[in-house]
C-alpha cells in the first residue's frame, strides 16, 4: 500500500502552528498589527496565561529534504541561515510587506528576491524567534506547474 491510500484517511481540518513569545506584546503587535493577521479568538487566564489565534488564510505544510532547504537558502538568501522550521507567508506585495515588518521590529536577513520558481521571496528574523518569509507568486499555478522541477510527488516516477 502507498503511504498515501490508508482505507480511512484522517481528514486534517485546520493546521495551527503554536508558538511560545517571551515578549508577547511585542510578538502581538507584530504577527496581528503589522503583517495584519485577523484575530480569530482570545483567551486569558487568572494567572496571567494568555493566547491569542491569528488567521492566517490558507494552511500548507511544507517538507524539504536536506539538500533542497540548503538550495531555498541558496536561492533566498546567498547562505544557510533557516533552522528546522521556517513559517513562510503569503502576501500581495513582498517588497512593501518586508519594509512594513522591518519597521515593525523585524531584522531583514535577505531582501526580496526572484527565485527560480518565479516568486519574489524575502527572509526575516521575526519576533517570537521565528525565522519567516513573505513571498509574492509572479507566477499563476498553472504557469508554474510548466516550469522544470515542478511536479508532484504523489505523481511522480520514483519507485516505492
């Protein structure tokens, strides 16, 4: 059986990525303010615990192999610099979102720059400890999918 055709797939409903910000005042102001994620709820507690949720369109997990995360690197930013886990956005304008988040606290780690795979992708330190992306697609989906390296791996070739 191939890993993807279980009899009775779990149906995933919602990808929520929770992290833990020493400053989250500042990680707030940050994540719903400036890069402008929608508060979904909030919830606090007696003893000074506090949570907020951030909307943030659509969820897509992304999984690199070692040698393509070091290309992404390579491409981006000229250097290895993303650690295990890097949160990438999705916006209209990656040019004006970088400043945006650069005035708001952000440390600009590579300006943006038209990768291969035609999107415009910019890296920064954000607060929280994350290390993220904006990028903007230059490309419909369709007109990528026509690009080499571009296929699925459900559909691709490789032997099992």
């Amino acid at each position: 059986m191939i890993a993807n055709e279980h009899p009775d797939p779990i149906v995933v409903r919602q990808l929520r990525l929770v992290v833990e910000a020493e400053d989250y005042e500042a990680a707030l102001a940050f994540y719903r303010d400036a890069l402008g994620l929608p508060e979904q709820a909030a919830f606090s507690s007696g003893d000074g615990a506090r949570v907020v949720i951030l909307e943030a369109g659509r969820a897509t997990l992304e999984i690199a192999n070692p040698a393509q995360k070091r290309m992404i690197d390579e491409v981006e930013v000229g250097r290895p610099v993303a650690p295990k886990i890097r949160v990438a956005f999705e916006v209209d304008d990656a040019r004006a979102a970088s400043e945006r988040l650069v005035s708001a606290g952000a440390e600009q780690v590579a300006p943006p720059t038209t990768t291969p795979w035609q999107s415009l992708n910019a890296r920064l330190n954000a607060p929280a400890g994350l290390h993220i992306t904006v990028f903007q697609e230059l490309l419909s989906k369709e007109d990528r999918i026509e690009l080499d390296g571009f296929s699925t791996e459900q559909h691709s070739e490789n032997p099992s």
